[in-house]
C-alpha cells in the first residue's frame, strides 16, 4: 500500500442533527472507495485533515432554507428532547456546524462538491444547504466537481426510501472523476 491509499487525500466532512446527514456522507464515501481512498469525517473532527487535499465534498442539513446556525441547532436539540417527536440527536449533534467549519477556513482543495438532506418539497420553498456551502467552497479557490446535491428527508428528518442508494450512485460518479483525474 502506498501513502497515498493510507492517508486519504479526499475527505466527505459533514455536519448532521439526526443521523440522516451522516448516512449520506457514509453512503458518499462507499461510492467513491471503489475508485479512491476516502475519509468520512464529522465536522466536529474536521481540524484534524491535513491543510491540502485533493477534494473535499461538504454536507449538511438544510435549517431555515441555508446552512445551520446555532439558532438552528438548540431548536434541533430541544426537538430530539421532545419525546412526542422520536427524535435521536446524532452524537455530533450540537456541535458547530459547517457554517463555522467553513468560515474558518477550511483545508485547501482542487476540487469541491457540496450536499445537504433537506425536506422532500420544492426546492423554493425548503433551500438549500448545499447551495449555500456550493458558493462558500468556491470562494476558496477550489474547481467544482460536481453541482450541489441535495437528497430528501420526510417532515420527520428520516431518509426517504432511495436516497442512500442514489447517494452511493453520486460518490461513484465522483470517484470515476476523482480517478480519471488521477490517472489521466
């Protein structure tokens, strides 16, 4: 195994309320492995990347038609505290989000992709995290990948059926970009 496979040069970072979030970036990542090594990282774990990568795909959950903000975060938690709305805060949960990760400067990539769940409506009345993240990346410096992606949550934030499977599709759109890059 060489350097490269062993530390990972593309990293999947998110930031996830109920665990949907996560199960896209963890479904991202399995599509890209079978071209590229990958990392799959909470953006509460994202200070720990190395200050170069080749890419990095970015994702979170839509909260007032944009990325979260701390607002947006204590009302998630006071609704998992809510037992009348079987809600299970995921263990990155409360932690800061990528709207932070982001202005903090995040590792400088040559390419970027963006995702977020947000609410199976149309998109004009939901909007998007990924947009939001899409335009944040590209003031980096970094080449786009790929358009924002978002992938649907019911009103209950659970995923609905088919978004892991079309999830695990795009990560292998982008890892046969990732790959031909690299090879060609």
């Amino acid at each position: 195994m060489n350097s490269e496979e062993q530390t990972p040069s593309i990293a999947v970072v998110y930031e996830s309320m109920f665990g949907s979030t996560r199960r896209i970036a963890e479904a991202i990542a399995d599509g890209i492995r079978p071209h590229r090594s990958v990392a799959v990282v909470p953006v509460s774990g994202a200070a720990e990347l190395p200050r170069e990568l080749e890419a990095l795909i970015v994702g979170g959950p839509t909260h007032a038609h944009g990325m979260s903000r701390p607002e947006s975060r204590a009302e998630a938690v006071a609704w998992a505290a809510n037992d009348q709305k079987h809600l299970r805060l995921d263990a990155e949960g409360s932690s800061s989000g990528v709207r932070e990760w982001i202005a903090g400067g995040p590792p400088q990539a040559r390419r970027f992709a963006a995702f977020d769940t947000r609410v199976d409506m149309p998109r004009i009345f939901t909007g998007s995290a990924a947009a939001a993240i899409d335009k944040r990346l590209a003031k980096t410096g970094s080449s786009r990948l790929s358009e924002p992606m978002s992938f649907l949550v019911d009103r209950t934030s659970a995923l609905q059926a088919g978004e892991i499977e079309r999830a695990r599709a795009w990560g292998d759109v982008l890892g046969a970009e990732l790959r031909i890059n690299v090879v060609g």
